[in-house]
C-alpha cells in the first residue's frame, strides 16, 4: 500500500526545472511516499501539445530518472479521448491503494478549477496542494466556490486530518519558469541550460524539437 501518493499533472510540453522543482517540493512538505507525474493526452481546456505524446513521456523519464520517489505514469495517454483530471483520481483510488491522494497543482490552474470537468467531485476523491507565488494568490471567485476558509489548512499535518478535501496553499513557491518560455526560448536559439535538465536539453536537441 502507498501511504501518501502525489499527483500532478500536466502537458509537460517540455518538463522543465519548475516542474521538477515543485515535485520534489510536494514530496520534501507532504513527506509522500510517491509522486505520479501524469502527461495530458487530449486536453479538453487548451491547445494541443507541440511534441507528441511518446516524446513527452522520454523526456518525463529522463527529468526523474535521479529522484526515487518520482515516477511518470502514462495513463492519461492511454486513455481513449480527452484528459479529465477527475477520472485520473477516481481511477488512483481505485487502483493505487493509497491511504490519503494529494493533487498538486499551480495556482494558476487552481484559480480556473471551477471551469474543470466535474470540478466539484475533485475534492471528494482528494486533498489539493497549490503552489503559487506571493504577487499571486487564490481568485476571490474560485475561493468562494470551493469553500476555501473552511478548506484550507496550514501545515501537512493539517492537510492529512482527514480522508479528503482540505486544501493546503504554499505562496511562496519561485519556480517562475514556464513551458512557454522554454519554447521561446529554444525557438529563438537561446540558452536555456538554467530550465531544463541536461538530458532532456540533449533529447530536444538530437529529435529538434520546438524549432
């Protein structure tokens, strides 16, 4: 059994340092014993990947293949149609085993939860991480929706009270780099070795990806 299992998903397109910085932020705070990294297949709010999805699965491989409580699952990309993040929690609950499952997401993305596919079953199957940054908190709408002053917590201890549906919030997370301005970068030829881990730089560059 997996006591305390992270998830976080994502198009990964390509997983750069933030990504992997706030996984293992995830893993050091909550003390889980296992974080998923799960690549959107089909995403149902936003454009499609640049890389297809095999090349995104290599690169996801070779950005966690140093941390032991990391690991890429392609379920997403298995699955027929689109990616909803409710089905992939459902089906974890159901198939992993675990005692208590922590969706780690940005608060970017937390604040467009409640445009999300059943969006209120979300916080029935699972606790919500969100990392932001200070100049960026949670959306007054969005935080009323989801009952966020009686949700939230302050500690991990707090956070694995009870089974599901607390929500703990570090507003302090600086990882500021996005996959965005990783293929900006490498579109306009510039050095990107501060974003992206050495093997997945080397990847991109044998396959020419986003050029």
């Amino acid at each position: 059994m997996t006591g305390r299992l992270g998830v976080y998903g994502g198009m990964f397109d390509p997983v750069h340092n933030g990504h992997i910085a706030a996984a293992r932020t995830a893993v050091a705070e909550l003390g889980l014993d296992k974080l998923l990294l799960i690549p959107c297949a089909n995403p149902n709010h936003r454009d499609p990947a640049t890389a297809d999805s095999r090349q995104r699965l290599q690169m996801l491989e070779l950005a966690t293949a140093d941390y032991r409580r990391l690991e890429v699952d392609d379920r997403e990309i298995r699955r027929q149609g689109l990616s909803y993040s409710v089905d992939t929690l459902a089906e974890l609950q159901e198939s992993e085993d675990c005692e208590q499952l922590v969706f780690v997401l940005g608060m970017d993305s937390f604040n467009t939860l409640t445009q999300w596919h059943q969006w209120q079953s979300i916080l029935d199957l699972c606790h919500l991480l969100v990392l932001g940054r200070q100049q960026s908190g949670p959306d007054a709408d969005t935080a009323r929706a989801l009952e966020l002053d009686k949700r939230r917590v302050e500690t991990a201890d707090e956070l694995f009270s009870r089974a599901v549906g607390n929500i703990l919030m570090f507003e302090d997370f600086n990882a500021a780099v996005s996959s965005t301005e990783v293929r900006s970068a490498l579109r306009m030829n510039e050095d990107t070795s501060t974003m992206l881990n050495e093997k997945v730089q080397l990847y991109i560059e044998d396959n020419r990806l986003y050029r």
